[in-house]
C-alpha cells in the first residue's frame, strides 16, 4: 500500500484530466488530487489552494508538476524547499500518474528515480513501425 500522498499540479484542466484518466486506467485512486491553475489565478492564491491539497497532516506527498519553470511547478518547489516530506517532479505524464498511483511503499529516491525512468521511457518517436527511444 501506498505510504504517500499525490498532488498533480498544472496548467488548466490538464490535472484534471490526468487523474479522470489514471483512475479510468486503475479505478478510484485514494490519497491524489489535482490542483489546475485558473487563467484569472494568480500565484499566491494557487499556492494555497496546493498547500491545501498537500495537507498539514506530516504524511509525505509527492507533487507532479505539467512543466518545468511554469507557475505550479515554482510555488509546488518552493513549497518542497521549505518541506522535507514534499518531492516535486516536472514534466508529469500519464505513465508517471500510474506508476506512482500503483506504487507500494514510501516515497524514497529509488521510486523517484522510477517515475522519472517510466516518464521518459514512455517518450517514443515511431517511424515506419518501429519505435525510437527519444532520450
């Protein structure tokens, strides 16, 4: 069973539909939230609505960010930077949602190592039916 909880946080309603989809791939998932950042949302009022998400109960929380450098991924790593129990990762896909949903145990560097592992292994280029490994 999973130790940690999960926040997937980005731009929009792409949380959102991550999650809809990895619970369509796995069933009802406990413990993960989406937090999407609005258009009209500044930066302040999303990081509390992600502190919110994250939770003050002590328990670690694994935070997947859409993107590198955008707004959720800055408030979710300053919010880690302040938070030993919060691991933030960018560049979130599908794969990784379910690969952390499924995983059992804590949140330790080998299963981060792994969802980055499964993030980018499930990045292919396909050319005349066979599959290159973009790395």
């Amino acid at each position: 069973m999973r130790s940690f909880r999960i926040v997937i946080a980005g731009h929009g309603t792409l949380p959102a539909a991550l999650l809809a989809t990895a619970e369509l791939i796995c069933g009802q998932i406990p413990d993960l939230a989406a937090v999407g950042l609005e258009p009209t949302e500044t930066p302040d009022h999303y990081a509390d609505g992600l502190r919110a998400a994250i939770g003050h109960d002590h328990r670690p929380v694994l935070v997947l960010c859409d993107l590198l450098g955008g707004t959720p991924f800055n408030m979710a790593s300053a919010i880690a930077r302040r938070s030993p129990r919060v691991v933030c990762i960018a560049g979130a896909n599908l794969a990784m949602v379910v690969e952390a949903a499924l995983a059992a145990g804590t949140l330790d560097d080998a299963l981060v190592e792994r969802l980055i592992e499964v993030g980018r292994g499930g990045i292919v280029e396909t050319e005349r039916h066979r599959a290159r490994r973009v790395s």
